[in-house]
C-alpha cells in the first residue's frame, strides 16, 4: 500500500476503490472499518480497496475467532474521519476528493 500524509497531518494509505479510482484511507486499521484492502488480487496491480457488508464482516471475524486466528484487518475511509475533509469535497459531484494535491499525493 502507498503511504502518505493529508493536510490534516494523518498518516493515510491508499488503494484503489472498485470503478479504479485511488482512495485514501486511516493507516490504522478500525473495529468499525468496513474495508479490506488487498495487495495481491489476481489480475490487479496495487492494492486493491472492496466494501466488506456488515454481515459479512461478522461472519468473517467469528470464523477467524473459531479457528483461533486473528481477525482480518478492516479500514476506514479517511475522508470519513478527516477534520479537513469540507475543504476537499467537490461540489456537486457526489465524489470523494482523492486527487493528488487533496488528501497528499495519490499514487501513480
């Protein structure tokens, strides 16, 4: 995963969501996290950013509880946890700002 700093000073790491846009995310993973970030899906290059549904979730940490296992690490969205993130909403697109220059630099 790509790292960087946004303007709020959080360190963040980046992936790229399901339509193929980089997307920022808390560099700590979070109980209430509800993405999994994986860096080796075939056919993918770079880390690769999938929504995990809530039920799912849960399945997937007591399976993991059952076989005595770590849970799978989840992330947050940084622009859901930003302080700074109104300044980088763009208006009227319905989108997250995730550019470079926005939430530090996006990757290549």
């Amino acid at each position: 995963m790509n790292r960087s700093k946004c303007p709020c000073s959080a360190e963040i790491v980046w992936a790229q969501s399901v339509n193929g846009k980089a997307q920022p995310f808390d560099l700590v993973p979070a109980e209430r996290g509800n993405v999994a970030i994986f860096e080796d899906l075939v056919g993918f290059e770079g880390a690769q950013a999938r929504v995990v549904p809530r039920a799912t979730l849960e399945a997937i940490r007591a399976a993991a509880k059952r076989a005595g296992e770590p849970p799978p690490q989840h992330y947050v969205a940084h622009h859901s946890t930003c302080p700074r993130a109104a300044e980088f909403h763009r208006s009227g697109t319905g989108g997250s700002a995730t550019a470079a220059g926005t939430f530090g630099e996006a990757p290549k």
